[in-house]
C-alpha cells in the first residue's frame, strides 16, 4: 500500500448501496474526510446520508466531470463485484483521471496495473495504480505457529459473504482500547486494507496459501498487541467461497470467535437475487459447525453475534438482537447501530481468563 492519503473520487455508478458498493460505502463511513463525491449517476444530485444514511454532506455526481471538479487526488474503484472486473463502461473514467494526473485505487480481481493498456497511460502520465487485492510473492504453507502468539486472535465468522465481519471488528477496536487493551485490526480484504493501510486480500491468494496468508497476518497482527481483531471472509456454507473461510479459519488458530448475521436474510447470496438457493440454518447450529471446524486445530468458542440490521426498522432490529441472544445464550448486538459494550465486554473477558485483566 502507498504511504499517501489521497482524497477519493469514488466510483460506484448504479450501485451505490451497502450490499453492492462495499468498497465504497466503507471509505463513505470509515474515511469521510477524504471523500470529495461519489459518481453514481442513478442518484446524482442527493447526498451520501440521503442515500445511504450516513456520510453527511458527501455530493453524488452524475458524470465524472463534476468529480473531478471536487479537486479529488485519487479515484478509488468503489466495488468489488462477482469475479472483480472492471466493468467495461468504466475504463474510460479511469483513463480519465489518469490524463489528470490522479491515482487510481482499485481493489477488483482483475489488476488494474497488469492491464496493458492502463498501465501504459499511467507510465506516461507518471500516476500510480494501486491494486490493493493483490496479494504478496511467496506466502508460506501455514504450519500452526499462529497458534503460539501471546495476543488474544479473534475472528469473525459468517452466515454469509457481506453479513458484516469486516464493519464489526472495526467498530469494537475502540471499547476495546478503552479497557487498556492494545488492540488491532487485521485486515484479509481489500475494503479493510482500504481503511487500514495493510493487510493480504485472501481471496486472492493461491489456495494453498490461504491459511498461510492467515497465519502471517496474526504473526504481523500479534505484535505489540494484546488482541488481534482478524477481519473474517465468506461463509462454511456457502457454496462457492467457503474455501477461503475455511483457509482462515485454521490459518489464523483463533482463541475466540464472533459470528455475523444479517438478520433480514434467509438464503446465502439473498442480496443477488434469483440465484440464492441454500438455506442459513439457526444461528446455533451455525455456532456449533464453527465451533467443530475449528476444534482440531485449536479449540475455539464463538463468544458473541454481531448482526447486521440496516435494512430493519428498529423495533425488528430489537427484535432480532433479542432472538440471537434466546436462540443462543450468547450476547448479541448491532455493533453500528447499537451499544457495542456486550461484544467488547465478551471479548475483553476471554482475554482475562487467559492472561488476567489489564495492567
């Protein structure tokens, strides 16, 4: 990753939303002071917080032109979608802001600097492409050694891809801090290397190192830490990445982990649409086959559910903390939308039972 913070014109033209602009609606809620405006011409001239109930003031632009207007630095891709490449009408506006002398971010499959063309233009403008999904030369084979680090590794689990592990790690590192405990984030996708600055996008790696990319993450993560918040990715049911869940699953050796729901969906890959065809069992089996898949490696319980309630009304929102916590005996909470304190608190006193509170 660069050492610059540049300001961000981000693409998200026609997906400017939570569940298919993940990129995008991250930077918007993580890192608004360096958003100058979003493109997405379906919703040009509305705010972010209009759109999307946060991100205040942020313009939406309907053309590329008035983006750059804003005097943005950078333009950062703002999705990440099935198969991650960049979609055909968009090629232009990066060339585009190439010509401008801006860098582009992009965190798709598909390598922005491995393309000849672009990477041509960007030579000869002397602009920066960043691919932060691409991952490092010669990750290991993971052996066990993450098991072995002092700090407390939590890892988030899922029900489902987009379900909310990335946004609940981020949200708890500051209660954690607050009871004296060194805490980092670890990023394994490129929305949270985005944020944080580091990190191996997972899914890009050569099965075989997934685990490894893993375990260097919590060696690196561990340092000078007391907990290691590892960002989480995909699902054991779903049917086309659990690999990667699985790689990190006993790549990282986790002490603890956190389980994330979206409450409102039933199927795996609901939010796509017609193609959603397997069911998400009862959180508490869900609970159990982590639990059992992680066992031989190193035993680990989930000790708390983060759910993922934007699209609920409030009182459904209450509601489904409540039948989280029934159906489990687990605390559960909307680490967005609601108190964090009884996921910080689980997490904290996992720690204390290992080590003892705090000094």
């Amino acid at each position: 990753m660069p050492h610059t913070a540049p300001t961000f014109l981000i693409v998200a033209d026609g997906k400017l939303a939570v569940e298919t602009a993940k990129t995008a609606t991250s930077a918007i809620r993580y890192l608004p002071e360096r958003v100058v405006a979003v493109l997405d011409a379906s919703k040009a001239g509305r705010t972010c917080q209009d759109v999307l109930g946060f991100g205040g003031a942020i313009p939406v632009v309907g053309t590329i032109e008035e983006g750059f207007a804003r005097g943005p630095q950078a333009l950062l891709v703002g999705i990440a979608p099935t198969g991650g490449a960049l979609p055909p009408a968009w090629r232009g506006w990066v060339l585009a802001a190439i010509d401008r002398g801006l860098e582009v971010w992009s965190g798709l499959h598909t390598y922005l600097s491995d393309d000849p063309e672009l990477a041509t233009r960007a030579k000869a403008r002397g602009v920066r492409l960043f691919d932060f999904r691409k991952p490092p030369e010669h990750l290991p084979v993971a052996n066990g050694r993450a098991r072995l680090v002092e700090a407390h590794v939590c890892l988030t689990v899922g029900t489902d891809c987009s379900s909310g592990k990335m946004t609940a790690q981020v949200e708890l590192v500051a209660g954690l801090q607050a009871k004296g405990l060194r805490t980092r984030f670890v990023p394994t996708g490129q929305t949270g290397i985005l944020l944080a600055g580091w990190g191996i996008s997972v899914d890009a790696v050569v099965a075989d190192f997934i685990a490894g990319a893993a375990e260097q993450l919590v060696l690196e993560g561990a340092k000078d830490a007391d907990v290691v918040l590892l960002e989480g990715q995909g699902s054991l049911i779903h049917p086309g990445y659990s690999g990667v869940t699985l790689g990190l699953l006993h790549g990282a050796c986790p002490a603890s982990l956190v389980l994330c729901h979206q409450s409102s969906r039933r199927l795996i890959g609901q939010y796509h649409g017609a193609s959603a065809w397997v069911p998400i069992p009862p959180l508490a089996q869900m609970v159990r086959l982590y639990e059992d898949a992680v066992a031989p490696i190193r035993p680990a319980k989930v000790i708390g559910i983060a759910l993922n309630t934007y699209d609920l009304a409030e009182s459904a929102a209450r509601d489904a903390v409540r039948r989280a916590e029934d159906e489990t005996g687990l605390p559960a909470t909307d680490p967005v939308r609601f108190d964090k304190a009884s996921l910080v608190n689980a997490i904290a006193s996992a720690v204390a039972r290992r080590h003892g509170p705090p000094a």
